[in-house]
C-alpha cells in the first residue's frame, strides 16, 4: 500500500484492478480446488469401497468354510483392477490369510489410499477377519496436478495483463502527466497551453485549468494594483511618520531628533538655546491653548530672525547660526533678545511681555551639552544670555550633578534611601499625633545626605518617581503597624505619573494605612494640571486617606483652587511662621489663612516652630497643629 501510495497513478489503477482481481481469483481457485480434488479423493475412496463390496460375499463364505485355498480365486476381480496397489486378507487373530502387492510403481508421491473392512459371520456377525485394501491415488494427484498449472499459469497471465494494462493506463493518462508537468512549472503571469485528447474527463481538467489560469491573471492583476497602490500609501504614511518623528507638532518646527542629527554631520556650528522665562506661569494662570498659542507665535519669530529654528521641546527653542564670530552671533541674539522684549502677545485684551533665557556653545558633537549647561549657568546667575566656557568651571558643575545622579542610583539600588519622621504636636492636648515623612540618602561612607543635595537632581534624571515609591513603601510599612496618622510629600509630577499613582494605591490598600494617610502636595511649585490633581484626590479619598497643602502662603498661592481641591489641612509656610512673632504682616496674612481654612472645615498646620515665642503666638492665634524643632527634630523611627 505504501508502495502504490508513491507511485504513478497508472500504477495505482491497474495495480489496485489487478490485486483486487488476484485474490479474488486465488481465493476463487484455492475454494474451487479443494472443493475439486475432495471431490475426486472422495470418488476414488468410493471406487476401493466398491470393489472391496464386490469381494465381500464370496470372501465370507470362503473364510465361514474355512476354504483357504480359494481366497485367491475369489479376490482376483480385485487384484486384476490395475489401482490397486496392495491386498492383505486376515483372520480374527490377525494372521495373514491372503497377500498381494502390485509390482507396478503406481504409487504416487503422496500416501496411497488405505481401507480395511472386516468380514463377519452371516448368522452370528462375529468377526472371523479383515481385508485391508490399498488403493493408488495417482490419478487424483496427476488432477491436482492439473489443476495447479492452471492456476499457475492463469496467474502468469494476469501479470502479462498487468503490465499491459499500465502501458495502455499510462498512455491514456499521459495528458494529464503533460499537464502536470506545465502547471508545475507554471508562474503567475504565463500562459498554460494544453493538448487536446478527445477524451471527456481530459476536456474537464484543461476547461478547469484554464478557467484557474484566467482567475489567477485577474487576481494578479488586483495584487499588482493593490501593491501599487500600498507602495503610494507606504511612501506617504512614510513621509507622513518622519515629519512626526522629525517635525514639532504645535509649531511645526524641526524638533530636537532632526538637531541631533544635523549635528552628528560632525559641522562646526553656533547653537543657541532660548528658554521661555516664566513660560509655567502662563499655563497656570491662562491656561494650556494660551500657552501652545505663544509657543507658536515665538516660533514663528525665532524661525524669522535666525533662518534655522528647532524647537526642542517645553518652552525651549534652539537656533543654529554658521560662520559667525562671538562678537558677531553676541550682537545678534542681543538683537533677537531686543526685539523680543519689544514684543507683546495679546491675551484677552491683555498684554504679556516675553522675556528669554539664551545659553550658547559653538563647536560640534558636544554643542547641544555645552549649549544646555551655559542655559543653567545663565539661570543660575540671572543673566539673560551666557556663552559656554570651559574655564569657568560650569561643566565640573555638571559633571558633578552627573555624579550625584549616579549616587542616588546607586542608594536606590543598594536601598539606602530612608526616611526620618518629624513629630507633628496637637496645640490643644500638647500630645504628637502625627508625623511627617522626610526622605534622606545615606552616602557610601554612612554619612547622611539632606534631601536639598539630592532630590533635585533626580527630579532632572528620572529618578524622582522611585524616590517617592520607596518612600510611600517604606513608611506605609512601618506604620502599618502604629496608630498615629502619617504624611509623605507628593509633587505635581508624581500625581501625574499613572504608574506612581498605581503603585500608591496599591501599596496604601496593601498595607492598611488608607485611613491614617495624608498626601502633602507641594503648592508652592504650582500645579499644572488640577483635573488630574482632583483626580487623585477622589481617587485617595474614596479609600479614607486625606490631603493636605504644603507650603501655603508662598508662590503663588490661589484660594479658589484650595476650593476645589477639597483640602482637609493647610500647612502653612515656615516663611511666615519664622517671623510671625515680630513681623505684623507674617502674622495678617496666617491670620487670613487660618480664617479661611476654619470657613472650609481644614485644619492649620504651622512648620518651622523653632521656638517658644513662636509656639505661644500659633496658639494663640489659633493653629490646630505645630511641627518644627520646638515640638521635635526629625529622627528615625
């Protein structure tokens, strides 16, 4: 079966006809040849018995008379018959009486037939002897015999047949081998062309093809226009994903990937970094679109008055000048700086004043570093414009940040970040209720860092959200099992960071501090986004923790967004606090903020006590609660 499996189909045809003609033929002849030579053994078998009949009466008297001696006469009919090969006549003791064997070879191969038959009294039927008769069975050997040759050779001729008829199955089927031989060969866009046979079934396969060869040209046909048609889109999805991934999409302006890769041309080049001054404040108090609006139109000036324009990102542009001296490009962005200043964007019938901060390097694959430090040194020390020198040390400085950077990987990694708890007093009862989580770096040599050395660097580096997730596990862990209430400082930026936000909730459900939890959340930075602060705080909230401004009364302090924030204490700033016992404004406007905090249902939080004319004059005034070096240092717990 396997064999015909892999074989031609002429093969399988006539080789399936012929095997299934074979043993029915063989099962046929071997049924027909037995049911014949039992038939002719049985004929013979009949023929002994009737001659040893024919010898029974004559050989009963003889035996009954005791007339020996007429044995050989009375068996001689028998004898003379030329089959029988041997006869052997006893009495009942067994002692022969009679015995013949034929001389001739008749015997054949095969054992002769053998029959005894006894001979009894007439009256009493006792057993006076036996006659045993052996009878040739040559002629049925010489008939199977014959019987087998035909057999034999009917089975020769079946396979003469056999490979007849797959020469006549092969070349009737030798169209369809030709067209298996075109349509293995055949690619989209030939033309098959077959033979004609005449037969019916051959017509059928090449209208079947052909019909196939037509539909797959059509459906090429479709595929090279569609492929065409996908080139045009992938060209234009192409061009359209490299003006996104190169261009700006408010301004529209080359953005910081296509700077960085005209500098890696390896050009010598002036390269300008304008920072938009107070460009958060604008967001802040007008809004976003306002915001995205001067951005805008600040680009289009800058792409004016330099030809070369990148927009870096934030409120950050870059502008590229080519073979200008420093005096040169110093004059002209002092002009650029003029003419800016000189501009006003219109706000809803108001007027704002823009006002930048440029830091400038010339050089080539280290420009865009060296252009960003002198932008920080130009912050750092108030000036509007500062070139990059190497001798004054701003790139040490950092290098140096650099380091820091590094350490407080380094301190994440080897979890030496840990936290010190400052006590926080209730004026009334006199008792520490509260704490207020404040984080600290332990340096390799076991020295304490303050967080002023560290925290803003790694706000810079990307660092910061792991900071602050440490902070939360590290002090939801250990007061998972106290009672007092607990706060951890949150900034605008980890509210806005989802994965921050997750990993809190989850930490303070996991821990089971939800209800003694107080999110402190720096309102002197400012809030960029309060949809999502307010966010946050329902989020929080709705799990029992409560929130808490800090720093209030500094910055840029707005009593209409407390409002909708919900707050439940305010912190007031130790700006305030610190002079509040000799400075009568201090002490107005905490009395401002203690009044409004009592009208929305906050309680006051007073930081900085440092001592106790401080503390007297807060609880006098009404403060609910004091935290500073007066009530408690911060320690570890």
């Amino acid at each position: 079966m396997i064999l015909l499996s892999k074989s031609r189909l002429s093969y399988k045809i006539v080789g399936s006809l012929i095997l299934i003609f074979l043993l029915t033929f063989m099962t046929l002849g071997m049924v027909v040849s037995m049911v014949f030579e039992n038939t002719i053994l049985v004929s013979e078998k009949q023929k002994a018995d009737l001659l040893l009949r024919t010898i029974e009466k004559p050989l009963q008297i003889a035996l009954y008379l005791k007339f020996y001696d007429q044995i050989e006469e009375k068996v001689s009919p028998v004898v003379s018959v030329p089959d029988v090969t041997e006869l052997v006549i006893s009495d009942q003791n067994k002692k022969q009486l009679y015995s013949y064997k034929s001389k001739d070879n008749m015997i054949s191969r095969h054992e002769a037939i053998s029959m005894i038959h006894e001979i009894k009294e007439p009256t009493s039927g006792q057993l006076m002897g036996t006659v045993t008769l052996r009878y040739s069975d040559l002629a049925y050997d010489e008939t199977r015999q014959s019987i087998h040759k035909i057999v034999y050779g009917v089975g020769a001729s079946i396979f003469v047949i056999f490979f007849v008829a797959v020469w006549w199955v092969r070349f009737l089927l030798s169209p369809l081998t030709n067209i298996a031989k075109k349509v293995r060969y055949y690619k989209p866009g030939d033309q098959m062309v077959f033979e004609e046979d005449g037969s019916v079934e051959i017509e059928q396969i090449v209208t079947a093809f052909n019909a196939m060869q037509k539909t797959t040209q059509t459906y090429l046909e479709q595929i090279e226009a569609m492929n065409a048609s996908l080139e045009i889109t992938v060209q234009e999805k192409t061009h359209e994903l490299e003006n996104q991934y190169y261009l700006d999409r408010l301004t529209g302006l080359p953005n910081r990937y296509r700077l960085q890769e005209r500098l890696e041309q390896g050009e010598t080049v002036a390269l300008a970094i304008v920072n938009v001054d107070d460009f958060k404040e604008v967001n802040d108090f007008f809004g976003i679109s306002i915001g995205d609006e001067m951005l805008i139109q600040i680009g289009i000036w800058l792409q004016e008055l330099s030809g070369s324009c990148y927009r870096l990102g934030g409120d950050e542009f870059a502008l590229i000048f080519n073979e200008l001296s420093q005096k040169e490009l110093e004059h002209r962005l002092n002009m650029l700086i003029k003419f800016l200043d000189e501009k006003t964007f219109m706000v809803k019938e108001e007027s704002l004043n823009i006002r930048v901060t440029i830091g400038v390097a010339i050089g080539n694959d280290k420009v865009l570093t060296q252009a960003d430090i002198a932008l920080h040194h130009a912050k750092e020390n108030k000036k509007q414009i500062a070139f990059y020198n190497e001798d004054e040390g701003v790139e040490e400085h950092y290098r140096t940040n650099l380091t820091m950077a590094s350490h407080v990987r380094r301190a994440l990694f080897d979890r030496r970040i840990i936290c010190y708890y400052q006590p926080i007093v209730n004026i009334e009862t006199g008792d520490i209720v509260k704490y207020e989580t404040l984080v600290r770096m332990i340096d390799e040599e076991g020295n304490i860092v303050p967080p002023m050395q560290f925290l803003p660097i790694a706000k810079r580096t990307k660092l910061y959200p792991q900071i602050t997730l440490e902070v939360v596990y590290q002090a939801c862990t250990l007061f998972a099992s106290r009672d007092e209430e607990f706060s951890i400082n949150l900034s605008d930026s980890d509210i806005r960071n989802p994965h921050t936000v997750s990993e809190i909730i989850k930490t303070i459900i996991e821990t089971g501090t939800a209800s003694r939890i107080v999110f402190e959340i720096l309102e002197s930075e400012g809030i960029e986004n309060y949809d999502e602060v307010t966010r946050f705080i329902a989020q929080v909230k709705a799990l029992g923790a409560k929130i808490a401004i800090d720093d209030f009364g500094t910055g840029y302090s707005n009593f209409e967004n407390i409002l909708k924030l919900g707050v439940d204490y305010i912190k007031v700033d130790g700006s305030l606090i610190r002079e509040i016992a000799a400075n009568p404004r201090h002490r107005i406007i905490v009395e401002t903020i203690i009044d409004f905090a009592k009208k929305i249902d906050a309680k006051t939080i007073a930081e900085f006590v440092s001592d106790e004319t401080i503390y007297n004059t807060i609880e006098e005034m009404g403060v609910d609660y004091s935290q500073g070096y007066f009530t408690g240092k911060p320690a570890f717990l």
